[in-house]
C-alpha cells in the first residue's frame, strides 16, 4: 500500500512538472551557434623587385610580452639560407613569418614559414636558395595584428 501511495505521488509530481513547463527551453527559438571561418592567405613566392607596402622601413624590437626567438644563418655546402623559429613568450600572438631574401644575382624571394597554412610552432625552419655572394636578409613577423621588421642583415657565405 505504501509502494502504491509512493509512486502514484512521484507519478503526480511528474505530471504537474511537466503540464507547467519547467522542461521546456525558456527560448522561444533556439539557433546553432554559428562559427566564423577567416580565409587564409595563400602561399605567395615573388621573385619581383617591388617592395610591399605595408611592411616596415626600419628593423623594430617586438614589444616585451611578444618576444620571440629566430636563428638566421647561410649553410656553407649549398648557400641555403636558413631561418630557424625558437618561439618565446610570445609565440601565442604569433599569426606568420616571412622572410625576404634579395640574393647578390638581384634576385627577390619570399616565402612564408610553412607556407602561411598554419602559425609558426617552435622548430619550424624555412630553407631559401641563396648565393655565393653575400645576401641581404629580411624577416617580417606578424604578431596580435601588426607586422615588425625583426632582421635585416646582410648574409655573406663563410668560406667562399
């Protein structure tokens, strides 16, 4: 009798729960959420002159909390040019690196660090043809929406 009494007041309470409305969404409707996809630039190798326009004159030193390390140096056996991403305390504002090589030949490179597929991660290593001669050198980064010039050197190949 006891058991009967028990589940005909849970069944009761069930009923009365479910004839207010406290199960349904207190929405009228409700929407997915929606994502944003931001397009990526494509891969973009020149061997133009022209310079770009949005990219800094002068070489800057990246603010305190956006500091990263990057290793440039010429390979002797085959004058590659390589620049080495060592990421820092900054690597999480990070979006790309390029690096523009103007070779001896007068011959322009460009080339972003993997591509511009995805952000740079700590190793990631870009390897540009160079010359005998010496090369200038210029590495732009990109971080929390600006762009610095962080190299500008002159590359001369050791040995040569």
């Amino acid at each position: 009798m006891k058991c009967t009494l028990i589940l005909l007041a849970i069944g009761s309470l069930i009923l009365c729960a479910l004839s207010a409305g406290c199960t349904s969404p207190t929405q009228v409707e409700i929407k997915p959420s929606q994502t944003i996809t931001i397009p990526t630039p494509p891969p973009t190798t020149s061997t133009s002159t022209a310079t770009v326009v949005s990219t800094p004159l002068a070489v800057e030193t990246l603010p305190a909390e956006q500091d990263v390390n990057i290793v440039v140096y010429k390979q002797r056996p085959d004058a590659t040019i390589h620049l080495v991403y060592n990421g820092g305390t900054g690597e999480i504002f990070v979006q790309n690196v390029m690096m523009r090589v103007i070779r001896s030949d007068g011959e322009v490179n460009e080339q972003y660090l993997n591509d511009g597929t995805r952000k740079p991660r700590r190793g990631d290593e870009l390897i540009m043809d160079g010359t005998r001669g010496t090369d200038q050198v210029i590495v732009f980064l990109t971080s929390a929406g600006k762009t610095y010039k962080i190299y500008d050197e002159p590359l001369a190949n050791p040995y040569y």
